[in-house]
C-alpha cells in the first residue's frame, strides 16, 4: 500500500513541477522580455501597470500583451464609426448540483459471489462548468485601448 501511494505523490509532484513551467511562461515579466524594446521605451507608471499585470485606456496592444497575455477570444465590432478590435479575457467557475437518478443497478454480492440487479434511486453529484468575460478591452482603429470592461463582482 505505501509503494502505491509514494507512486501516487509522485506523479502529483511531476503534475505540479509540469504545471509551473508551462505557466512560467504566461507571465507579464516572460511577456516583457518579448518585447523588451517597446517596454522600454514606456513612462515608469506604464511599466509599472504593466509589471502589474493592469492596463490603463491608452495602451497600445503590445501594452496590452504585456500585461495580460494573449486573450481568450478575440471579436470585431463593426459599427457606423467602423470596426474595432475587442479582446475578451475568460473566467471559469464550476458548480456542484445534487439529482435523484432512477434506475437499474448492477451490485456485486461477495458473500454469494454473484453480480444481480436492482432497481433503486441515488443522489449523484453533477459537475457544471460555467465560463465568463471577466475582462473585455476594446481598441480603436490604431490600436489604442479606447473602453475597459470588467465583469461586476
């Protein structure tokens, strides 16, 4: 049994180690290094924002990338003005509902050492994943944020 749970933390040691170095390169500090020549040349209170992980109306989408990474989806919105480019930054939650499920079951009697069915009713857990804009930015048609939205909390 200890051989089969040291494998267990095992795996979830290599999991987590896997984990950090993908993300290790969705980082504001990794981004900035992309584009260091662009950073650099930005106000101090630009750099900050953007080491920040936080933009400001005005940023350029380099600015933008820098700070928050590539976005989830990407939209145009086309309108009497023209199109202008929106990108969208998605949020998850999942949520746990209970329902009654009715019907036949196998169950394997060890005693008798026989597999018989029966009909019954059980409470299961059902898992339902909702996603959300938590952030939308809009850009002009130069590439200039022009409207920030953030999802109400």
């Amino acid at each position: 049994m200890n051989r089969r749970v040291g494998w267990y933390r095992r795996a979830s040691l290599w999991s987590v180690l896997g984990a950090l170095l993908l993300t290790g390169c969705a980082t504001p500090r990794s981004r900035i290094q992309e584009f260091q020549t662009v950073f650099d040349s930005l106000d101090p209170a630009q750099q900050e924002l953007i080491e920040a992980g936080q933009i400001d109306i005005g940023f350029t989408e380099d600015m933008v990338y820098m700070a928050l990474g590539k976005p989830d989806r990407e939209f145009t919105r086309r309108t009497a003005e023209g199109e202008v480019a929106l990108w969208a930054y998605t949020s998850h939650f999942t949520r746990t509902r209970r329902e009654l499920v009715h019907g036949t079951f196998r169950v394997h009697d060890r005693r008798a050492g026989r597999v018989h069915s029966v009909r019954d009713s059980v409470w299961v857990d059902v898992p339902t994943y909702h996603e959300f804009d938590r952030l939308r930015v809009e850009f002009d048609d130069e590439g200039v944020v022009r409207a920030i939205e953030r999802a109400a909390q």
